[in-house]
C-alpha cells in the first residue's frame, strides 16, 4: 500500500445484506487504516488493522507505546474517523452515520472509563452518574443512578464529592455510570494503570460485573498481565496490526 499520494485504499468491500438477520458482533475492525499528516509527514497509526469482539465479551488489547491502543479506541468510540477500512459497532457501520446519529451513538451506545479524569472532582459520586444518565436522555436518573454506585461497593460514598475518593473509587464510579447508562459498549484506556494491586482486584472485579449483570461489552487496552488474565481474550497489538 501507498500513502505518498494521500489516498488510502483499503480491501474491505461492504457485504450485502442478506435476507436472513445476521448476528453481527459487538465491534469489529475491517481492514482499518488511520494516517496523522502534518504538512509532508505522515504516521500511520493503524495498517489493516482488524479485530472482531463478540457480544458479551472481555477483551483486553495488549501491546506496547505508541502501537496503535488508543487510536483503536478513538476510532471505536467515534471520536475519530479511520483513513480507510471499516469500524463497525453491531449492524452500523460508523463511517455511514450521519452527525445526529453519531452523537446519539456516543451518548447511548457506547461509554468511556479512563484511565484518570473520568469525572468532575467537584460533583458527588451520584451526581456524576447523574450527569452520565441526563447526556443519555434518561428523565428520572436517580433510582438507576443508586441503583448502580450500590451494585459496585459505592452505596456509602453516593454523597462523596469524586475529587476527594480514592483512585479505586473513582474508576468504579465511572464504571457504575456505564452500568446505569446500560452501555451495550464499554471502552476502558488502561482502566487500573494508576492503582495498587488491592484497588485494580477491586476493578477487575468490577469490569467483569459490569459484563456479567448488566450485559456489555468490555474492550480493555492495557499494559497489565492481571488484567489480560482477568479477560475472556486477549489481543495483541504491533505496529497498528493485531498479532496473529
């Protein structure tokens, strides 16, 4: 492939629906290239990049700086376009989707957990969730909000403003906020890269909760063996490519 003449041309064909319903996956990759240019450099960020995550799953996404993690999940996420190929989150594929549908998508069909910065410090842990569920459209988010902040250990800490809990704490407030948005989508950028080992077993267990009681699908890039052995699957990234 060449990337001199600023296009990129990528294999992936559309398949044509069939008559029959298909059983499309939770997220998946085509082919997906993702080219940075500033003035005559380009940084090819993803090189065919392709990967298939099936409903229900906990996957995480190993490899090392700078190998493509966080373009994946920007790309997944809507937060970006890819320069060729397709993401596709179940039947629709994000490139076809209008402005409206794609800020719908993002308030409803998919949640970020961070690895820092995850909510406003000065808002109370309910009232961050809160928040979360009135971008979703929810009228009445407060039953789901307690709702939630109890099903993950937080039920005595609803009232704590986010600036003053632990680094645990608020990785499973934010957690508990995809819970309450029932997020069929979870995308997680190093989830337990800042914590001690008692507080990533403690957000582990979270991730997995989410998955098991509230049915999403968790996408987890991360450098931590505990948290790959923790997945259903692991996959590994090298130079904008998944491994074999």
């Amino acid at each position: 492939m060449s990337t001199s003449s600023g296009a990129v041309k990528s294999l992936y064909v559309e398949p044509e629906r069939a008559e029959q319903e298909i059983d499309w996956p939770a997220l998946q990759f085509n082919d997906v290239f993702k080219i940075f240019r500033s003035g005559p450099v380009e940084t090819v960020a993803l090189r065919g990049f392709g990967m298939r995550v099936e409903r229900g799953e906990l996957v995480a996404v190993l490899g090392p700086s700078g190998c493509g993690k966080s373009t994946m999940l920007a790309l997944a996420s809507a937060l970006d376009q890819p320069s060729a190929g397709e993401v596709r989150v179940g039947e629709w594929s994000l490139s076809l989707l209008d402005e409206t549908a794609l800020a719908d998508y993002r308030a409803r069909g998919v949640a970020l957990v961070l690895q820092r910065d995850n909510l406003w410090p000065a808002l109370t842990a309910r009232e961050n969730v809160i928040v979360s569920l009135r971008i979703a459209g929810r009228s009445d988010p407060g039953p789901a909000a307690d709702q939630a902040l109890a099903a993950f250990g937080l039920g005595d800490r609803v009232r704590q403003r986010a600036g003053s809990l632990s680094g645990g704490e608020q990785q499973r407030v934010a957690i508990a906020g995809a819970a309450a948005r029932q997020a069929p989508l979870v995308l997680a950028d190093e989830p337990t890269g800042e914590l001690d080992h008692a507080n990533e077993r403690l957000v582990l267990d979270a991730l997995r909760e989410l998955r098991d009681s509230f049915g999403s699908t968790v996408v987890a890039v991360t450098h931590s063996a505990r948290v790959a052995r923790a997945a259903d699957r692991v996959v590994e990234m090298r130079d904008g490519r998944a491994l074999a």
